[in-house]
C-alpha cells in the first residue's frame, strides 16, 4: 500500500511546484479560495433561496424552527426529540428572519463558521503549516457539500476543529465549543474521551464541559423539557439496520441479488431506508454493545499509550480518529453526513505532519467523493438494487473500514513504541505545532 501512497506523493510534488506551494500558503490566495469556493455554493443555491425553499434536511429544521418560533412547541421541551436540545440552537437561528430566508440564513451560518476554522487552521495566516489543513478542510467541504451546506454536521464539524487548535492555548474556550458542539450532535463526544484520557488540561476541560453541560440541564429543567433532556438516545437505539451503514452491506447485497426474505424499505417514522432480512434484528441489537466495547478497547491503548510518553498532540488527534470512525464503522445507522465527523481530525492531522497523515488524508478525500456519488447522486438506483450502486457504496464502506484499521494499528503502535528523545521533546506541543514535512 506504501507504493500507492508514494505515488501519490510523487504526483502531488509535480503538480504543487515551488512557486505554487508559496502562493497556496498567501493568505490572499486562501482568502480568494474559500470565497471562491462560497460564492459557487451560493450560485448553486441561489434557486432555491430566490424561491424560498429549502434542501436537504432543512424541511425538517424548518418546520422544527417554525413550530417553536411561531407556536411555542420546542422540540426537546414539549416533545421527546431525535437530536440534543443544542440542535435547536443553530435550527432556530437559521428562522428568525422567517421561513422563505431559512435557506440563506443557513447557509450564511455555515459560512461564517467555515471562515472561522479556516481562520484557527492558519492561526489567522500567522502559521505556514495550517494552509495545508486549511486548503485540505475547504476541498474536503467541496466534496461532500451536499450534506456539508444541509446538515447539521455543517455546524459541528467547524466547531471541532476550532476546539482541537484552541486546546492549547485556551482550554477553557475550546472545551466549551466542543461540548456545545456534542449538545448539538453526539458526535463530538468521541473527540471529548480523546482529549479527556491524553490531554495534560483533562481537569479543565471536565469542569468546563460539566458547567456547560450542568447550564444546559438546567435551562431545559426551567423550560419543563426535564424528561426529553436524554430522549435522543432512546429514538437511536430502537433503530434497524440503515442501508448506508458498513455492517448492513452484506444484507444490501443479497436484497439487490434478490434473496429471499431480505428487503430494503422505508421507515416512514424517521425518513430513512433500513434493510430487514435473515440475522438483521439480531445484530442490530449486538452493535451497540460491539461499538462501546471496541471504544473502551481504544480507550485502554490510548491509556497505554499516554503510560509510554507517546507524543499527546498526535495520540490526541490519532485516539480522536480511532474513536470517531468506531462510531462509524459499527454503528447501525449509517448517513452521508456521517463523513464529516472524520474530516475535521484528519484535517488538523494534516497541519502537523503530512507524511504521518497522508494515509488517511488521502483514504478521506477517497470516501468524501464516493459520500456523494452515493448520496444523493446514486442514492434512487441504490434503493432500486442497481449493481453499480452498490459497489460504490461496497467500496466506500470498505475504505471506512481501511481508515479504521490504519488508526487503531497508529495507536497500538504509539502505544508500544518506546519513547524516544524526540517524542519526550515535543509531548507539550499543542495540536498543530508538531513537525512539518515540507
């Protein structure tokens, strides 16, 4: 596999000369990039904004906004609800100007946190080797930009890189923006464990994150939404098996052969395709006891490995990956939106050394692009049994898992590797500051 990855190497060093390496690390250029690239979602959204409708998942954000703001019935307070009572937050926001604007209002929310990242990336143009991070997190936003402008994620995941680059210099911000960021979606949670079990700042970020969360209960407790406050964890676990999951492909395959008794269908409760065949109940109620063991699994080499003096800013940012695509690869429910809970930390892995990040950098960029060939570009004929359908969601399912191996076998070798003057050297660096490679 090395070989394919020194080809690549080797190909982006004739095509990133010298010249064009200095002028991707301007600020300028950056700063013409991402308008550039802004500037094109807004022309392709510009439709439905003249038109005051809305894509994606907005339909639901909308009318989720529209009943609190114009009825006073909040999802999470006065009805049990499939998200944290964080996602309220960004969902009413994006309504405040009314219903026919929600689409620009949540595009422009998205944009300015897009801005936001890229800024922390680069330190605000001040560090050379955040323009790869940042040029790599606005090509990872083109490729899955229609989840990307339409989901929540596209809220979260700029928050999670902001809370990676601002733990080492302000603990307290970045824990705060990453649990509101996990009160949002769950997610972000699997970066907390990373950064709870390696990060020296573990005492503040818990005190931090717990006052967060303690004003969060309580502010739900004064609206009388005490008995939704943990409901989105129960609408999850009596969930099938989802079609775009990794461990559902099996099952994918035999109903497209045709195989007796296994069938795609629609779940009409939640909006989504679930698959229903031979062995499917059974295993859906084994994953989450098989996710939550492999992450204690993970837990324990990120342990050892912080016993062995490994280097804390990459077993951070390694640890946040193995959790992360845990989450992932056995889980049962399976959606596009999904990638993005990847992309922020291999986009901060980037910033601290490419050679020691090129595999999954590139392995990400590989499944951000099937992501969206898959949905929603194939997502009809896949639903319809289409052979080609099939096998790109077979691969892409694949690299996730290719991705979650290379973590886990990174950690197991931080976690064994004897510590070396070097490590020892750079163990207090902050994510970001690490060495660089060109």
């Amino acid at each position: 596999m090395s070989n394919i990855f020194d080809r690549i190497d080797a190909r982006l060093a004739t095509t990133l000369t010298p010249s064009r390496r200095l002028m991707l690390q301007r600020p300028r250029t950056l700063v013409l990039g991402f308008l550039g690239l802004h500037t094109v979602f807004l022309f392709a959204l510009l439709p439905t904004i003249l038109t005051g409708r809305v894509l994606g998942d907005l339909p639901l954000y909308r009318t989720w906004a529209e009943l609190g703001l114009e009825h006073g019935v909040w999802q999470g307070i006065d009805a049990e609800w499939v998200y944290p009572i964080g996602a309220m937050l960004p969902i009413a926001l994006a309504g405040i100007a009314g219903p026919l604007l929600y689409q620009l209002l949540w595009f422009l929310m998205t944009a300015a946190l897009n801005a936001i990242a890229v800024g922390a990336l680069t330190d605000w143009g001040r560090r050379r080797s955040g323009f790869k991070s940042a040029w790599y997190w606005l090509f990872a936003s083109f490729l899955l930009s229609p989840v990307g402008l339409l989901r929540l994620e596209g809220i979260t995941a700029p928050l999670v890189i902001v809370s990676l680059l601002l733990l080492a210099k302000r603990p307290v911000v970045a824990a705060a923006v990453l649990t509101l960021a996990t009160w949002i979606k769950v997610w972000p949670a699997a970066v907390v464990l990373a950064v709870v079990t390696v990060s020296p700042r573990r005492r503040t970020v818990v005190l931090t994150g717990a006052a967060v969360s303690a004003g969060v209960a309580t502010s739900v407790w004064l609206l009388g939404g005490w008995q939704f406050l943990t409901g989105f964890v129960t609408e999850q676990s009596d969930r099938a098996l989802q079609l775009e999951a990794p461990i559902t492909t099996p099952w994918v395959w035999l109903a497209t052969l045709g195989h007796h008794g296994t069938v795609i269908y629609e779940n009409f409760a939640i909006a989504t395709r679930e698959v229903s065949g031979p062995g499917t109940t059974l295993v859906a109620s084994l994953m989450t006891p098989v996710m939550f063991g492999t992450i204690a699994a993970i837990f324990v080499l990120m342990i050892i490995a912080q016993h062995r003096r490994a280097d804390a800013a990459q077993l951070l940012l390694v640890g946040a990956l193995a959790l992360v695509s845990a989450f992932i690869v056995f889980n049962k429910v399976g959606s596009p939106q999904y990638m993005l809970w990847l992309v922020p930390v291999v986009a901060v892995g980037v910033g601290t050394s490419w050679a020691e990040w090129r595999v999954p950098a590139v392995l990400m960029l590989a499944i951000s692009g099937l992501t969206t060939l898959i949905f929603p570009i194939f997502y009809l004929p896949l639903i319809d049994g289409d052979l080609f359908s099939l096998l790109l969601l077979t691969a892409r399912n694949a690299l996730l898992v290719v991705l979650f191996g290379w973590s886990v076998k990174h950690l197991a070798r931080l976690a064994w590797a004897a510590p070396g003057r070097e490590i020892l050297a750079r163990r207090t660096l902050p994510v970001g500051q690490g060495r660089i490679d060109g």
